[in-house]
C-alpha cells in the first residue's frame, strides 16, 4: 500500500490525524506532500494547526489534517 491510500485509510477509520501522529503510526515524514496528493484526487481535507506538548513538555505547534469529503469516485 503506498503512503496516501495509508493515509487515507487512516483518516477514513480516525477522522483526522496529526503530523506527529503520521510520522508515529504510518511513518510518513512529509505528510503535507501526501495530503496534497489527496488534495489533487478531489478529497477535501481541513488543515488546522493545534498545540500539544513535545516530550519535553514544551507545547509546539503541529497541524491537525481532518477528512471532510471524498469525491464519488476514488482512485488512490
């Protein structure tokens, strides 16, 4: 399976993910490049940037990728 049908199949079974949630549970490292090729097969994806704590207990700014719709016909 190739990194933005990974990434869909996440974000259909979770609603959204995180970057620091792509790089932990799907190991994608740019995944504003996989959304973006999502993005141009017609799904709407909502891009919202939210602080969470890094391991040092430092918040930092990370954004937030919701799945809003789909297009009829996928082909990932």
């Amino acid at each position: 399976m190739n990194q933005p049908a990974k990434l869909l199949a996440y974000l259909q079974r979770h609603g959204s993910i995180t970057t620091m949630e792509a790089f932990q549970n799907l190991g994608i490292t740019c995944v504003h490049k996989r959304i973006a090729d999502l993005e141009r097969l017609d799904f709407v994806i909502e891009h919202k940037d939210e602080k969470v704590p890094n391991r040092d207990g430092k918040m930092v700014t990370v954004c937030r990728y919701k799945l809003i719709s789909e297009p009829e016909r996928i082909s990932v």
